[in-house]
C-alpha cells in the first residue's frame, strides 16, 4: 500500500486524542435517551450489569465492547437506543471483601463503582448515565421489598422449613443452581444440607410458560441456551402408580415414565431421606434401624447433583418391608436409597432394573433380580443382550414381553393400555413433573436486601405496610458479618424489634437477606425510571422502552438468570403491571477472553491487566482489536491477537480524514464513480453484517474500505475529490462503532461534531450494482470470447474490445466484416460477409 510522503507516524497519538475527546463527552452526555421531545423510534439494548468487585477486567471489555457496537449502530441508524448501566452491588463478593478487608461493605462498593465508572467512561461505553442504578441502594431495594410484597399477596412468596444446600464455609444456604457439582459456586467447599426455614418464590407455578414460550424466542436466542433453560425446567409426563405396602393402611404413589414395564419391577426404592423411608423404618429391628439411620446421615451430605450421577456406586438399606405390584400382585422388598430423591415425583420408585440403568446397577449390587419385559433389538434386529449379564438396561424401544395381556404391544400402546387400564380400576393416573424446585430467596447474610417481614406472636408472618418501606439496613457498624449460620442481622437488636404493623404489639423483624439475583431479576425496568419515587417504574416508559430488544451477556447466566427474569416478567404480567410476557427478545452471548488457551486467572499467572492494555494502545486499539478477534460469540485467546497492528491500522484511517481537501457538505455525485461505489457498497454491506452480528468483518470491510480510500488519494481521484471525503466520512462512522475516540478525531477534522449522531450513509442503490457484468462474443452465432466489462460501458467502446480481443481476431482469421451488432453491455455478435 502506498503512502503520502508527507506521513507522520507520530501524528496519530491516541493519547492526545483520547484526552482531548473524553471531557467533551463528559460534558455533552450523547447517549442521553431522555429527552422526551425525541422523536426517533426507539431501542433498548442492555448489556448485563456487573458486581462492583474490582476494577473491569478483560471479559468486561469484551462483552462491554460488543454491546456498544450494537448501541451505536443502532444510534447512527437514527434510533433513540436506550443503553444503560449500573451494578448488581449486593451479594457474596462485596461483603467477603469487606470482611476480609474490615471496611463497611457499603464504602467498599461505592468505591468500586466510582472506579468501574471511570474505567467505563474511559472505555467509551454509549451508557446513558442519567439512568444508572446500583442495587444495594435503598432507592432500587425499596421496589426488591415492594415487589415481594406483592408476590406475598399472591402466594408467590412463602416460607417453608426444608432441607436446603448448606455452604459450611460461607455458611448460608445456596439455591441448587448455586451447587456446581456438588460443590459452592462461590468458595467450591462440598455442599451439605440443612433442615431450615426459608423464603421461596414459586417459580414452579410458571414451569409450563417458561417452558412453552421459549418457543417465542427461537431465533433470536442462542439455540445453546433455550436448550439449557429447557433442560433445567424439565418436564417430564408420566403417571402416578398406586402400590399397596404390607402392614400400611393407605397404599402409597410412586412417579414412573414407562408403566409399559410394570410386569418388570423386581423391587421398590424410597429415598433415604424422605419422610417415609422413616416411617417404614419404624418398627424394624434395632440392626435395620441403626444401618437405616447411619445411611441417612451420609446421604444428608450429598448434593442432588451427585445422588442421581448414574456412574456413582449404589448404596443403600433394605428395610425389611414389601409393596404388592398393582398388575399381579408380586410382593417387592422395598429398599431405602440415596439415588431416589426425596422431593421428586413422590420420592419412591417402582424399580425396574432390566429397563433402567439406575435400577439395574442397584439390583447388580444388592443382587436383586432382573426381568426383562420388553424385547429390545440393535440396529441389526438381534435382541440386546441381557442386562443382567452385560450390565446395560435395555431402554431402547421393543414390543411387551413376559406381561400377561400386554405381550406383543409397542411400547407406545403398552403405555397408553395399561394406563388406561390402572386408571379405570383407580389404581393410576397421568402425571407431570419437572426438575424445577422453587427459588429459595432467603439467605442468612448481611449485604442484600432486608425481607420486608415481621413476625409476630399473635399475627404471624405480617407484611410490612408499603408506606414503611424501604425497610433499610441497619449501620454494619458493630456488627459481626462473619457467617455464622444465622443472620447477622439478628444482633441488630434494635433494628429486630419492632411493632407489629397489624396489632402494634412488639413483634421482630425477619433478619434475613434476599438473593441477589432477585435484584437482577427486575433492573431492566428499573433503567427507565432509576429515580422514580412512588412506583417500581412507569406503565408509560414502560410501553415506550420494554421489553429488551437486544440483551448481551455471559453465557454463565445462561440458565438461572434468565430463568428468574422471565419468571419475574411473567408475574409482573399477571399482576398487570407490565404487557409483555417475556424480557428479553433477542440474547447475544459473547465469548470468553483467554490466555495462552485458558481462562484467565491469578492461579495460572496468565491474567492480561486491562489498565495496561489501554494505557500501552489505547482504548480504541483494545476495542476494535477484541470485536475484530472473530465472531461475538467465540472465545479470543489474547495470545493470538494484536492490538499493536488495531492502532497501525487507526492511524491509517485516521490519515485519511486528516488529507481530505475537500469542504464539509460538497457533493458527492461528480466523485470518482469507482470509490463511490466501494463506499456505498460498504456502508450497504456492513449494515446487514451489523444486524446479524458479524462485527469482525464489519471491521475487515472498514480496512478494505481505507485501503481503497488511500489508493485514491495518493494514485488516483486525489485528496480533492469529493468521493474522497465520501469515504474517509463513511470510515468514521464505521468506525464510531468500535474505535470512538478516533472516528470522533476524523470527524472533527472532516468539520463536523459528534460523530455518534454522524448517520449512516443513505445508500445509493444504483451504485451497487455489480462492477463488472460478462460480455459473450459471438460469430455467426458460435460464443468466441467471454469479456469483464463494466455495466455502464458504452457501445462503441464494447464493438472496438470485442473486435481487439486476440480469440476474435484469431477466430476471425482475416475475414471482412459484413455487420457487429452489440447490445450492451452482455452480447456482442459479428457477422462476417
Ligand atoms: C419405572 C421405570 C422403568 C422408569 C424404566 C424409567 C425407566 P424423569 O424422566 O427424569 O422424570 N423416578 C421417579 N421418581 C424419582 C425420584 N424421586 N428420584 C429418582 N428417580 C425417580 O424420570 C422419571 C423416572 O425416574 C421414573 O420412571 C422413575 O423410574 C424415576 F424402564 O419408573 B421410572
Ligand atoms: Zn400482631
């Protein structure tokens, strides 16, 4: 590529420019979405809010660099794009720090998010910051409270004594989403249980819309992650199967998919830890009893995850009881299990081993027997071999075998017989079940919001009067943050004591703090009115904003996240306070930034500081070199890339701005024709590409676009021509996407101001039209020569190449011509005489 002589390296500082740009910013605020006079149609784009726990890291830049690019092509396509920020400032992180550090988690998180905020300014995020939020303020935990309260009226809010994960370490109780493989999300200690009371939002009520309307999303959001959310509601449709139980008056359910293999249970389970494990234990022998109770113990310390992992050795107790199968009256010894979970279906299973992997790795190691009812073949029509020998449950489909009436059934028909069948002697019923638990909220810690509660002798659990809210928190200040198994909140004395809000006896509050992604279940609407005093948020900036066109985030919060947003938007739905049904309508997930082929961390020594990353190339290069990397949603290796070659590259482009001659607002039409239609064609194509993510080659397409600018500068139109200045002002806004600081630079020299509002190129439609089209040369009707010419040529200009071109004049081999009829620009046909 060639460059002006008169090119000055040093003259592309990022640093001058950087210090130039960001006080104007600061000052005209351009991502304002306020204003209620603006017209522009409008846009939500948010990008997920982060834990004040540090300063930005690299995975911030990332995601936040993606979401911007979003915000201001939409802003530049003359959008009011609403694009807010602010921090999910509760929780874990920020209150283990301040008790690390023994400051005020409140100092502690203000002071974190002044530095996140600076950083993001600096980063040149287009937030809109009249509308930040930080949620452990009492002006967002008002609207936590004030929403509970209205679950609470719904019976959506309860409390429940159960057996919930219990952290040792952090010691407060995690929802199952917060136990990764039977470990502590947070501190990876091994998770226990614990028999507790505690707040549940019932989230199980809506597992059937959350399930169905994913459907509506399918899309717009990332395959990945509807399947996941699908996975982790986890209908399951089956039936409820009666069996009688020796020496037990009322028969008891147990929960089955495939009551087609009735005639194949050899033996029944309960699970260790249910009530009725204990209660069939009761009147056993002492040695039952006492392996019983021993067992039990063991399974309180596993996880749910662990207990159904089918490559786990089986366990378990016989307990010296016996059902009668409902279909022919087999008597089966009931055995007590940690592998059957005492709080699905009815936490007992007729077991079937020949047909269940579970089972039969349970009989194999309790030497139970094996009977095989169905007749399940391979691929090449051989019957599988016996489970009880290979160890494989046949689970595959067959036709009934060894079931009485049912012999010779499908599969299929079995199932819908013999439910049939049980339900008219009374003995069975269809049902449903799902993996989804109801959200346990209530945590035993500090930093989160107060559960607005009070609890009184003679009224009960009584709701705080919404004219009392926000209940605030009481000062840290003396005392103990430490987890201790109960709240901290139980020693502020004063603040516990309280009158009853119904009777006006003493009565105390409920010390216990919400999880916080109850916070983050919400804050998209709080975005549109961060201030507002006398509401959650406004019914009419609600129908103008919500819900979320576009929302970008981590796929960690793939599943519980989104999961409690949708849930949350479903009941603000119901409760009519919001008219849409799901939050957000289209989900971009980026990727990960790794190092030298992992994840970051301080363990592995390969953490990359973002700090010195913008203070050696500035914010621009870091930008355009994390959206250049490869498509969003792909992890960069930051080993592999080059923010060194981003800032050569904006140097180039910044050149060209600074060489255009021309004046601001010449037209453009009598430019050279040949970088006119590079530019529209690039400003046509990056649009689309925009749209469907792919800012990587928005990016590629912006270089070819100043490497064509540059030629035409240097060889060819020059820096006079009014093309030029088309394109250079076409590279700036292009690159007002990624590299703001210096597209605003360019801009500024190419006389405008504020380049967010540049606008996007109104593209000229007949420019775009191919730049060569292929010409047949034919000779008396026989094609000769296939010519590139361009659409627009002329006449006699095609008849003198058609004639000059060397296979003509060789085909023609001398002879005279009687006529050449050309039809521009496609056919040229010679006759000679
Ligand atoms: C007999 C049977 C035979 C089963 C067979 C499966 C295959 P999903 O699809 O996950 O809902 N089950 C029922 N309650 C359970 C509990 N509390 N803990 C663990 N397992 C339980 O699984 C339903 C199946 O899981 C049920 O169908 C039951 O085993 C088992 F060839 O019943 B099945
Ligand atoms: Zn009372």
């Amino acid at each position: 590529m060639t460059e002006t002589p008169q090119t000055d390296e040093t003259r592309y500082n990022f640093r001058d420019i950087e210090e130039r740009w960001l006080p104007v910013w600061r000052e005209t605020q351009p991502f304002r979405s306020s204003d209620p006079t603006d017209e522009r149609p409008t846009k939500y784009v948010l990008d997920m809010f982060p834990y004040p726990s540090g300063d930005l890291h690299m995975g911030h830049a990332e995601a936040y660099a993606l979401g911007d690019v979003i915000a201001r092509y939409w802003v530049q396509r003359g959008f009011n794009v609403l694009h807010p920020i602010g921090w999910d400032s509760f929780g874990l992180p920020a209150e283990n720090a301040a008790i690390n550090r023994g400051l005020d988690p409140r100092g502690w998180t203000e002071d974190n998010i002044a530095q996140q905020r600076a950083s993001m300014e600096r980063y040149a995020c287009s937030f809109d910051w009249d509308r930040v939020l930080a949620t452990h303020r009492p002006e967002y935990y008002h609207w936590n409270q004030w929403l509970f309260t209205r679950m609470h009226e719904k019976g959506l809010a309860y409390r429940k004594h159960s057996a919930v994960n219990w952290c040792p370490k952090d010691q407060t109780v995690l929802a199952n989403e917060q136990v990764v493989a039977g470990l502590c999300e947070r501190c990876d200690t091994p998770v226990t249980k614990k028999k507790l009371n505690q707040w549940y939002f019932k989230i199980t009520d809506y597992a059937d819309r959350l399930l169905d309307d994913l459907q509506e999303l399918e899309g717009t959001w990332p395959s990945k992650v509807i399947a996941m959310q699908r996975n982790w509601i986890g209908r399951s449709e089956g039936a409820d199967v009666q069996f009688r139980i020796e020496g037990r008056d009322e028969p008891i359910d147990i929960y089955t998919t495939r009551p087609d293999t009735l005639h194949g249970a050899t033996f029944m389970v309960v699970a260790a830890d249910s009530d009725l494990a204990a209660e069939l234990v009761q009147g056993a022998d002492a040695d039952v009893k006492q392996a019983f109770d021993a067992y039990v113990e063991e399974v309180r310390a596993a996880s749910d995850i662990d207990r159904l992992a089918t490559d786990r050795p089986k366990t378990g107790v016989f307990l010296n009881r016996y059902a009668t199968n409902p279909v022919n009256g087999e008597r089966l010894p009931i055995w007590a299990s940690d592998y059957v979970l005492a709080d699905y279906g009815h936490g007992a299973v007729m077991a079937v081993p020949a047909h269940d992997q579970r089972d039969l790795d349970f009989a194999r190691a309790m030497d139970l027997p094996v009977r095989v009812v169905l007749d399940v073949r391979d691929e090449d029509g051989k019957p599988v071999e016996d489970p009880a020998t290979s160890g494989v449950a046949a689970t595959g489909d067959g036709t009934v075998i060894n079931s009485g009436d049912l012999d010779g059934l499908s599969k299929a028909d079995a199932i819908s017989a013999i439910s049939a069948d049980l339900e008219d002697k009374g003995l069975g019923k269809s049902a449903r079940n799902y993996r989804l638990r109801d959200w346990l909220i209530s945590r035993q810690r500090y930093w989160g919001t107060p559960i607005p509660i009070v609890h009184c002798d003679d009224c009960g659990e009584v709701r705080v009067p919404d004219e009392q809210l926000p209940i605030e928190l009481p000062p840290a200040e003396g005392l103990d943050l430490k987890p201790k198994g109960s709240s901290p909140l139980g020693a502020a004395t004063e603040w516990v004591n309280t009158e009853c809000p119904d009777c006006g006896k003493p009565a105390k509050r409920d010390t216990d703090t919400m999880d916080t992604f109850v916070d983050s279940s919400w804050y998209y609407l709080r975005y549109l009115n961060p201030q507002k005093t006398d509401g959650p948020f406004d019914p009419e900036d609600t129908k103008k904003w919500a819900p979320i066109d576009q929302y970008v985030g981590g796929v960690t919060h793939a599943i519980l996240h989104l999961l409690y947003s949708r849930f949350f938007t479903k009941a603000l739905n119901d409760m009519g306070l919001v008219d849409f049904n799901e939050p957000f309508t289209a989900l971009l997930n980026q990727g990960m930034v790794q190092m030298e082929g992992s994840a970051m961390s301080k363990s592995r020594g390969n953490v990359v500081r973002l700090g010195e990353q913008l203070d050696e190339f500035g914010v621009d290069s870091v930008r355009l070199t994390m959206v250049f990397a490869g498509p969003p949603e792909d992890d960069i290796d930051w080993a592999d890339v080059s923010p060194g070659a981003s800032a050569k590259f904006l140097a180039r482009a910044w050149r060209l701005a600074r060489d255009v001659t021309s004046e601001p607002g010449v037209d453009p039409s009598t430019g050279d024709a040949a970088l006119r239609a590079s530019t529209h064609k690039t400003m046509h194509e990056c649009a689309e590409l925009a749209e469907g993510f792919r800012f990587n080659v928005v990016v590629a397409r912006t270089m070819e676009l100043v490497n064509v600018t540059r030629k035409a500068i240097d060889s060819g139109a020059g820096p006079a021509d009014p093309a030029v200045r088309e394109a250079a002002e076409a590279v700036a806004v292009l690159l007002s996407l990624v590299a703001p600081y210096c597209a605003e630079d360019m801009w500024s020299m190419l006389g405008h101001e504020n380049v967010a509002r540049g606008g996007w190129l109104d593209v000229d439609e007949s420019l775009l039209v191919e730049d060569t089209v292929t010409c047949v040369v034919q000779i008396k009707g026989k094609v000769r020569e296939r010519l590139e010419v361009p659409p627009s040529i002329g006449e006699d200009e095609l008849r003198e190449m058609a004639l000059a071109a060397p296979r003509v004049v060789r085909a023609l081999d001398g002879a005279e011509i009687r006529t050449v009829i050309v039809r521009a620009p496609k056919v040229v046909n010679i006759v000679p005489a």
